[in-house]
C-alpha cells in the first residue's frame, strides 16, 4: 500500500509540471492555423505577410490565444487596452475603397460548408454575409492563398450558381440563389484616370479648328463643331440603343464583351466615368480590360528647327542693241486717199479712169496735220500739193545699251516652334499666311439689264504645316511619323488686267523613322532650284569671233532655295 501511495504522489506531481508545458506547446503548433482562419487584426484586414519585420529582438508570443468573432457579433473597430468594445456604424459617410476589395488569406476548406467558408471570410475581412434560406447546405472545396473579398466571392459563388447584393453602402452582403428567369443584373460605375471619355477630332478637323477660314477654298472651318460637343453626356449603349461604332475607343471594346441581351453601357464625360449594367459574369472580365488599358501614357516634348535658305544671283553683261525687241530702224511709206467705187459719176460718167480723185477734191495744196506722230495708215500726217501723205524713215530707236550689272541677295528663315504629344497622338503645327494669286473678276446680270462687274483677290494658303505622330516603346525608342510640308509663291510670267500673278509651289516629305529618346532626325533635301538664261545678239555681227561680243548682251538669274527640317524627340518623365 505505501508503495502505491508513493506512486501516485509522483504522478500527481508530475502532472501538475507538465500540463503548463503542454498548453504552452499546443498553443505554439496551433498558432499559425488559428491565424489563417482568423486573418490579421484591424479594421481593413490584409494578406498574412511572408516576411517578419527585422529587428533586434523577436517578439514576445502573445500570452493569449486569438479568438474569431462570433457570427453575427457586431464588428469590433480598434480600440485601446481596457476600452469597452464599441459597435461599429452601419454606413460611413466617405468610402475610400469597397469592402470588396479588402485582403484575405490563406484559406483551406475541404468539403465545408458554405456557412463555414463565409464565417472565415468574414472573420478575416470583417464583412458581413446573409445567407438565404437552402444555401448553407452547400458544400465547397477551397484552396486560397492571397486574394480579395471579391474574387473569392466571384470564383466560388458564381460556380455553385449564387450571387450576392450590397445592402446599402454598408459591410453586409445577401448571398442567394440566382434566377433563371429573370437575370440578376449589377450596375457598376468606373472612373477612368487616363482614358478620355471624349471624342478625339481627326486631324483634318484638328487643323481646321486651328486655321482660319480660307475664302478662296471649300474650307469653311465649320469641320469639327459636332465633335467639339463632346462634353454631353451620352446615353445609354447596348441593346435599345443603335449598334454603331463609337467615337471613344474604350466604348467599343468594353461593349464588344458585354451580354448581347442584357448588357448596357453609358458614359458620363464629366467625371469621366464608365456606367455598366449588365450580368455579373462579364464584370471581371470588363474589370480586366479597364485595369490593363486605364494606364498613363507616356508624353513626348517634340522640338522642331526649321531652316530656309533663299539665295538668288543675277548676272547682266553686254551691249544690247535696239529696243527691247531688237528694234533698229522704223520705215512708213507714203500714202494717199482713194475713193474708187464710190466717187459721184462713177456709173454715168468717166470718173472710173481715175484711181485716184484729182487734187482739189482732196484739199488745199500744201496742207499740214496737226498730228505730231507717226500714223500706221498716213504716215506723218503731213500732205502734199498733189494728196499725197509723206512717209518716214527713222533710225531713232537706233541705241546701245551697255549691261554690267551683277547682284546676289540672300535671305533665310530660322523657326523654333515646340509641342508637347500624348503617345500615338498627331500633333500638328501651322506658319501659314492667305497670299494673293491673282484677281478674279465676275459679272452678273438679271432681267436682261445691264450687268454689274465686282473684282475680288484670290487667295491661297501658303506656308509651313508639320504634323507628327510620336510611338513609345519599353525599349525607349520613340517611332515618329513625320510629314512637313512647305508651300511658296513665286511670280508668273502672266498677267492678268496688268496684275502679276503668282504661281504656288508645294514642297513636302512624308516618313516613317525611329530613333532614341533626345536623338535628332533631320530632313532635308527639299531644294528647289530655279535658273533662266537670255542671250540677245546682233544677227551675222553677233556671230563674229571676239568683235561679237560687242553686239551680244547675256542676263542670267538663277534662284535656290533649301528647306532642313531639324526633329528632336524627348519623353518626359512625371
């Protein structure tokens, strides 16, 4: 008996050493499971992290074991060692970001209930679920790591043929079952960062808002005005309103993954915000494409120099002799007046021998013309005794003009304009003036009256117009689309009512190039040239060696004029 008094004595004691080691043992092993069921601590909750803050010492484990919420127990916000718990509100006044999109993580649930699966949910993400009546029942299988409220509720509802609503803007959701009938359809809004939700104009009409209206063209300026409205919200998109293409890009491909039946889509360019009705099924889809267009695009500074160099050199050397038209001499024979046919007694009498009338029936002899220059038909004017008019020789336009005369003009033209593109964006940039070609006349006449003539100046544009489209890669090269062009006016040879008339020239380059960021592209190459050469000799002595230069006069011009185009492109780093 006293050695099996003794023996309980040791077991009593052994047991009273143990057990505290025992609790401190299990409640180490258990630590890291009951912390995947009951997530981190604080009010948003968040992923367990892999890595422990470093410091000098570890901390101390906690001297109790943490506890999950009872389902259905107000959810408890933060409060200080000792503070009566506190019940939170049901709605708050500003939401930073859906409860939906809060941390969770990890879960492992093999076979449980669906009641179970959301009790851990909710004790991680401190969002509250209402389970409809036959659906707890269900069963699920669930390996999670790291994710959202949201795509946990989307993976795994969706497949047992649930859904869930927010009531409110508050933390609790209803789970239920979807109708078959009646399509359970969410309206969710989208606000996009960087997309426009505005028409973008096309290039003609982005030049034709810059520009002045051209009256001597088509042009009206008035290209544009309906894509200018695009601040006006638009109305809904889907299957009552027309299926045609829009404008905004975005718009298009959000619409190409909605339900054809079902699906909805309105914008708002306000706030620039993306209104979607449709099935829930399609939302993390639309969700993908706006996370992975909605990006910044990155902007190019391009700098542009544009050079022009007009040269012009004329040279006038010679004797020219005569006129301009090589005018030596001027003869004009005499002349007399005949009246044959007409004479009175031509018929009935003789006067039809005479082919001239007699002088008496011309004028006094001797008579002088108060005409001082030469007439084409009466030469002088001057008449004789016998009716006759005297006729000229003259060698007044006899002259030599001596040439020596050479001049050389220059003239250049340096601009520096500077703009700033958004990534695949044209950019366009216009030095243009409307010049004066010519003078247009138009007469108009009603009820057979006599018409009235109204004159007015044609114009047309003329000057520099630079467009470019500028593409950033990863690489950091930066593909340009460049096409200048360069339009001048240059004197015609003909004229019109004494008015000189001008003729345009056009002068352009379009390309393709790629190039790294600060690199310059030039481009060059656009001359135009111009060279006219008159010789004026004196026939046979022109000809003659060494003496014919003294009757030749040679003028020569010639005009160059280069256009370089310098292109700089630089991304700018926010």
């Amino acid at each position: 008996m006293n050695i099996l008094r003794v023996f309980l004595m040791c077991a009593l004691i052994v047991e009273q050493v143990l057990f505290p080691v025992s609790q401190l043992f299990a409640q180490g092993t258990d630590k890291s499971f009951t912390q995947d069921l009951q997530g981190p601590s604080g009010d948003e909750g968040g992923p367990i992290l892999e890595d422990q803050p470093s410091g000098g010492d570890e901390a101390a484990p906690p001297s109790t074991m943490p506890q999950g919420q009872t389902p259905g127990a107000p959810i408890e916000q933060g409060r200080a060692v000792g503070e009566a718990p506190k019940e939170a509100t049901m709605y708050e006044d500003v939401e930073s970001a859906s409860p939906l999109d809060r941390k969770i993580g990890p879960i492992r649930l093999k076979g449980a209930p669906l009641s179970t699966f959301l009790d851990v949910v909710s004790a991680q993400s401190k969002v509250n679920f209402i389970i409809t009546e036959g659906v707890e029942a269900k069963t699920i299988t669930v390996f999670l790591r790291k994710t959202t409220v949201r795509e946990a509720l989307e993976l795994l509802l969706r497949v047992k043929g649930l859904t869930y609503q927010r009531i409110g803007k508050s933390n609790t959701y209803v789970v239920q079952k979807r109708s078959a009938e009646a399509p359970n359809l969410i309206t969710k809004i989208y606000t996009l960062n960087y997309i426009p939700l505005i028409p973008i104009a096309s290039t003609k009409e982005e030049l034709s808002a810059i520009t002045s209206q051209d009256v001597s063209s088509s042009l009206t300026g008035t290209e544009g005005d309906a894509s200018a409205q695009g601040g006006n919200q638009q109305g809904p998109q889907g299957p009552g309103a027309a299926e045609k293409d829009s404008p905004i890009a975005i718009i298009n491909i959000v619409r190409s993954v909605l339900s054809k039946k079902n699906g909805k889509i309105a914008t708002d360019p306000r706030t620039n915000t993306l209104i979607i009705t449709d099935v829930p099924e399609v939302f993390p889809q639309v969700e993908q494409i706006i996370a992975e267009l909605d990006k910044k695009a990155p902007q190019i500074l391009i700098e542009a120099q544009i050079v022009e160099i007009n040269t012009d050199r004329m040279n006038e050397l010679g004797i020219e002799w005569g006129g301009s038209k090589g005018e030596m001499a001027y003869f004009a024979g005499p002349a007399r007046l005949t009246d044959y046919g007409l004479r009175p007694g031509f018929f009935s009498g003789n006067q039809w021998q005479q082919f001239f009338p007699s002088t008496t029936d011309i004028g006094s002899s001797g008579g002088t013309s108060s005409s001082k220059s030469i007439d084409p038909i009466f030469s002088t004017g001057q008449q004789s005794s016998k009716g006759v008019y005297y006729g000229i020789f003259s060698l007044a336009q006899l002259q030599a003009i001596f040439r020596a005369l050479i001049s050389k003009g220059e003239a250049r033209y340096l601009g520096k304009p500077k703009i700033v593109a958004m990534n695949n964006k044209t950019a366009i940039i216009q030095i243009a003036r409307d010049a004066a070609m010519g003078v247009q006349s138009t007469v108009s006449s009603a009820g057979g009256g006599a018409g009235s003539a109204s004159t007015s100046v044609e114009r047309r544009r003329v000057g520099l117009l630079f467009k470019v489209t500028p593409q950033v890669n990863k690489e950091g090269y930066v593909t340009l689309i460049v096409q200048p062009s360069y339009t001048d006016t240059v004197a015609s040879a003909v004229t019109t009512q004494g008015s000189t008339v001008y003729d345009p020239i056009s002068r352009g380059a379009s390309t393709m190039v790629r190039v790294k960021n600060g690199q310059t592209v030039v481009i060059g190459g656009m001359l135009s040239s111009t060279e006219a050469k008159s010789v004026k000799k004196v026939p046979l002595l022109g000809y003659i060696p060494i003496i014919g230069w003294l009757f030749t006069s040679v003028s020569s011009r010639r005009t160059n004029t280069d256009l370089v185009i310098f292109v700089t492109p630089t991304i700018l780093v926010d």
